[in-house]
C-alpha cells in the first residue's frame, strides 16, 4: 500500500497540470470524475490493466499510477522520435489527457501499453505533420519486404548495447517511420507485435523497418568510425 501511494504522490504534480490544462481548454468536464477519489491498494495496482480498471470505475489516483509508470517512457519516446521539437512535454501532457478521456474504450482484456503507445504516436505523428511540409507515409515499398522480416532476431547483451550506442548517435539521420520502429523496439522494448499494435502495420512490416533502420546505423557508424 505504501508504494502504491508514494507512486500517486509522485503523480499528482503531472496528473494536476495535465487535469488543469484540459480545464483551461475548456475540457475539464470531460474529464471529470466521480466525487469520490478512491485509495488504491498496492495489491489492485500490481498491473497496468488492474489500474485502468480502476480508472474505468472512476478512481482518478490510479491514473495517477499510470501517469507516474508512463510519464518517463513517452517524453523518452517524444524526445527520441520528434528529435529537437520543443514541445514534447505539452505533447505528452496531451497524451495522458487524451488516454484518461478515452479510458472506457480500453479493452481490459488486451494489454496497456500498446494501446497508450498508440495514442502517444498518433499525436506525436500530428506534431511532425505540423511542422513539416512532407507527409508522414506509414504504408510503403517494406509491405513488400515484410514476408522476409517478421521474426524478431536474438541478439546477445552486447549487441544489444552496441546498437544502443548507435542508436543514440545516430538516431537524427533516419527518417520518422524507421527512427520511430527502432525506438519502439531497443528504447521502449516492444515486441513486434506490440509495436504493429502500436503503429497499425503488419508484423512483417515492422520487422522490415526495424532491420532497415538497424543497418542504416551501422552504415552511419562506419563512416563516422
């Protein structure tokens, strides 16, 4: 019990910022919720999906939890994936807005964290388009390669790291759709199928980006070395 409430105490500076925001821009009441905030027990908030649904009956303090869970993760996924946009924090806050909005049409007996990762995506992907003429293609030629990619590789710890390092040097000289695929897999540590959840694309596909991506570092970090 005690963790669970040092995590919602932890929360509760976001969560508040997040709650404001909403009512300045007019949404509070959509956000409201019942009068009384229950007290979770650890025991009920062991997973992602017992908090969202105690989310669903109405306890703001286990979103509370989640915020605390995934606050790190996404601004790590935004900062990764929007490169040097200045807005990532309002990004994430808008994030955390929409799933607590949106909670009712989470399906408890799926995963979480494909369905937040989803959300965070497709404002992230907004945020690209505003910013940049070009389009944001999701759908193109590695469809076509996807039947040669779609088991995930098993690399050892060291590999693991080493793409890390080349990951975290040369992450800016790929393009959106490869740079988000390869965060999702060594950053975040979806698997493929969390992240074809994630991006609404076969298997196969992101198994086809991810190895693209992989040897487009390489290819930087060669010429960099």
């Amino acid at each position: 019990m005690r963790t669970a409430r040092v995590q919602v105490r932890r929360s509760k500076l976001l969560w508040g910022a997040c709650f404001a925001k909403a009512k300045s821009n007019g949404r509070a009441k959509a956000l409201s919720l019942t009068d009384t905030d229950m007290d979770p027990q650890a025991d009920d908030l062991q997973t992602d999906e017992m908090c969202a649904a105690h989310v669903q009956r109405g306890d703001r303090n286990a979103f509370g939890v989640l915020v605390d869970r995934y606050q790190e993760k996404l601004h790590r996924y935004g900062k990764k994936f929007l490169s040097a946009q200045e807005d990532v924090e309002d990004i994430v806050q808008d994030v955390f807005i929409n799933a607590y909005r949106n909670i009712q049409s989470f399906d408890l007996s799926q995963r979480f964290s494909p369905w937040i990762y989803r959300i965070a995506h497709n404002a992230f992907v907004d945020s690209l388009k505003q910013k940049t003429r070009s389009p944001f293609i999701s759908m193109d030629f590695d469809t076509l390669l996807s039947h040669a990619a779609s088991d995930e590789s098993v690399e050892n710890e060291r590999d693991q790291k080493e793409m890390k390092v080349m990951i975290d040097r040369g992450l800016d000289q790929l393009s959106p759709k490869y740079r988000e695929a390869i965060i999702l897999y060594y950053l975040e540590e979806l698997s493929y199928k969390e992240i074809a959840d994630v991006l609404k694309i076969p298997i196969g596909t992101v198994g086809a980006r991810v190895k693209r991506a992989r040897e487009d570092l390489k290819r930087t970090w060669n010429i960099k070395n």
